[in-house]
C-alpha cells in the first residue's frame, strides 16, 4: 500500500516568531547605539568648538585647560595606598566553567577623589573633582595591577604631578577660577591624563564605531521585516530599508544638530558677556585681559566655522540661531595674536591601524555578502519563473514539481 504525507507548513517560530523577536531587539540595540554615536560626534565638535584656555583666561562657561596637579590634599589609594587625588580600583577573580574555560569576573570595585588644584604658566584653578566626581568622565590610563593566585588587582590613579587635561564649567571664584562639572552646557564633563587631541580622537572612534554598529543593527531590521512580511522582491526591500535608514538617521541627526547649535550659541553669549563683566571690573592684567579677549575670538571664530558648513549654516538659519555681534573689540596686538593662534576650527582625525583595518575588513564582508546576496537572488528568481508542473509529461531539463510522497511497498 502506498501512504500519502501532509505537505509541510512553514514553521510559525523560524518565519514569524524568530524575525519579529529579531527585527525587535535590532531595533532596540540599533536606536541605542545611534544615540551613543550621536552624542559622541556632539562631544567631538564640543572639544573642537571651545579653545584650550590658559589658567589666567578663564572666565564664567565651558572651558578646557590643560595643566598639572599642583601639591595638597590627597587620598591613599586602595591596593599601593598611593598619594592620589583620585583613584579608581578592581577586584577581579579567575573562574573556570564546565568547559575548562577561564574569565575574570569583577567581585568589588570602586572609586575615590580628592578636590585638586590645576596648575599651568599662568595660574591655577580649583577643580571639584569630589564635589562633582560621579558627573565627570574620568578617562585614565591603568596605573598598577598585580595577580596573584586567582585574583587580580588593579588601579587607575591621578597623582600629584600628573599632566591633566579638564573639561568643565569655570565659575569665578573670591581667590581663584573654579572648575565644576554640574552645570548644564557646551560641554561634556571630562578629566584625562592626556591631552584635547587624544581626547577628540578618542571621541571621534567611539562615534564612527557606534554609527557603524547603530546602521547595521537597524539595517538586520529589514532584513527581518522582510522575512515576517515575505517580501522576496529586491527592489522592496531596497527601498524599505533605505527609506527606513534615511528617515531614522535623519531625525536623530536633526535632533542632536539643533540642540547642539543652539546649547553652542547661547553658551558663546553667556561667555562673553561673563567676560565683558570681568574686563570692565578690572581684576586682570593688561596682558591677562588681551588673553581673555583672543580667547574669546578664538571659541567665536570656531563656532562661526561651524556655522558656515553645510548643513549646519542652513539649519541655523532655519531655527533661527544668529550669534550677534562680540560686546569686546579687539585691538590691532590681539589680532595678530589671534592670527598666530590656533583660532581656525580643529579638525578631528582617527590615526593608528585600527580604522584602516576595519575599512579593509568591512569592503571584505560587503564584497562576500553582496556575491551571495546576488547568488540567493538569482536562485530565487529561478524558481518563480520554473512553473509548476504536473508528473505526467514533464520535460527534460529544469522542472519544479508539487505532490505527495509516497513510500513504495
């Protein structure tokens, strides 16, 4: 007897449940991602926008100076009890699994610092780096570690000495500048032991690799919608997924462009008019006064740069953002000062191998799954355009054939 089998249904969990789980957590982990990259390229033209300030220019709003740890009040750090304004410390322990491989997980961690003095040629500033320390990104190469047995122990530590690069809100205090971290502005509350070009580059990779991460998580979005919609056509998935990818980059760009143009013209004028009250009260030199004018130029001609590219000096003009004109003048010294400056906008560049490699990694998969992308497009194409046939007088060649099986006796 022959027996005859039900034709197989497409599995609810692989085309339905599977892609919508999918299209779900890429979407999730794609918007996330975006965020990240976005507010990481915001911090790029942030560091790029506001000049290094010597000590003795700091006026009220964002600025970044770059000096030493002067001398005073310290903390012992956690394992070595070094002299420290801050130190952050880690306790990892080895542990193996069921398959014989070893990790190291965390079993206690923490952080400490000091408020320090910031110290360069021409002054110094305190710096709240206690008042403000969970507000601060602290970016610190790793001081000392030591394993022993299966523990590791490690520190991240700011001595006395150091170089130091800072990022802040400067108020003016009775003494001396203050340096703060919880005011909102321009700026992204930073310590670093290195210098405002390491830290802008540092910022610019996490925003392409973020960016790169976001597009593709969003991009395996329509793939999945493509699947759960059985869409098999190549020029509906193109455009769902191009329009989709446009208008979601888009927004998000838009949205971070206008905050942060108007967070940028609107602290540029708190800066200058803080400066204009300083210079008319008389607190500075002649020469300390001039260094606080071409500063001021400095950030306005930068901001001004940004305005003048596109699509920044459209949208400014679209939301109507204008920066007026500086309540200072410049005298014919400071102008050439300000030429002699570093007053042009500071273009961010990644260096290292790192970003070559993954441009050369990244055309390697785009040129392996284009081939087989193309490949299961022109397999897919055969068979709609195979017909149907029946058993009974099928020709040599390419056939598709639909029955049942049966098994034979």
């Amino acid at each position: 007897m022959a027996r005859g089998t039900k034709a197989v249904k497409p599995s609810f969990f692989k085309y339905r449940l599977l892609p919508l789980l999918g299209a779900v957590v890429c979407a999730a982990g794609g918007w996330f991602l975006l965020q990240l990259g976005m507010n990481s390229l915001q911090e790029v033209r942030q560091l790029e926008r506001v000049p290094l300030s010597p000590v003795a220019a700091v006026v009220g709003g964002e600025v970044q100076v770059y000096g030493t740890v002067s001398p005073g009040e310290t903390i012992a750090s956690k394992y070595t009890e070094t002299a420290s304004v801050y130190y952050r410390y880690r306790h990892e322990v080895e542990q193996t699994d069921s398959d014989g491989n070893s990790s190291w997980h965390t079993r206690a961690e923490g952080a400490s610092a000091r408020n320090f003095k910031l110290q360069d040629a021409s002054g110094q500033l305190l710096v709240l780096a206690n008042t403000h320390q969970e507000m601060i990104d602290w970016r610190l190469s790793q001081s000392w570690q030591q394993v022993s047995g299966k523990h590791r122990y490690t520190e991240w530590r700011l001595e006395p000495g150091h170089s130091v690069f800072a990022f802040g809100m400067a108020s003016l205090g009775q003494l001396e500048p203050v340096l703060g971290f919880n005011r909102p502005g321009d700026y992204t509350a930073i310590i670093s032991r290195d210098g405002a070009a390491a830290v802008r580059e540092s910022s610019s990779g996490l925003a392409v690799y973020f960016l790169t991460g976001g597009i593709a998580l969003i991009s395996f979005v329509g793939f999945c919608l493509a699947v759960l919609l059985r869409i098999h056509r190549l020029w509906q998935y193109l455009s769902m997924l191009t329009l989709g990818l446009v208008l979601l980059v888009t927004d998000i760009g838009l949205t971070m462009l206008k905050t942060d143009l108007s967070t940028a013209v609107s602290s540029l004028q708190y800066r200058e008019t803080e400066a204009v009250k300083m210079l008319s009260a008389n607190r500075l030199s002649e020469h300390n006064q001039s260094v606080v004018r071409v500063n001021l130029a400095t950030g306005r001609a930068r901001l001004e740069s940004h305005l003048d590219r596109f699509p920044d000096t459209v949208l400014a003009r679209l939301w109507g953002l204008e920066l007026g004109e500086p309540g200072y003048v410049l005298l014919p010294r400071e102008q050439t000062m300000l030429q002699a400056s570093d007053a042009a906008l500071v273009r961010t560049q990644l260096q290292g191998a790192l970003p070559v490699a993954l441009v050369f990694v990244g055309l390697i998969f785009s040129a392996i799954f284009t081939w087989w992308g193309f490949r299961m497009i022109c397999y897919q194409r055969l068979i709609e355009n195979v017909p149907t046939q029946r058993s009974v007088g099928v020709a040599p060649g390419i056939s598709e054939l639909a029955g049942s099986v049966s098994l034979i006796d």
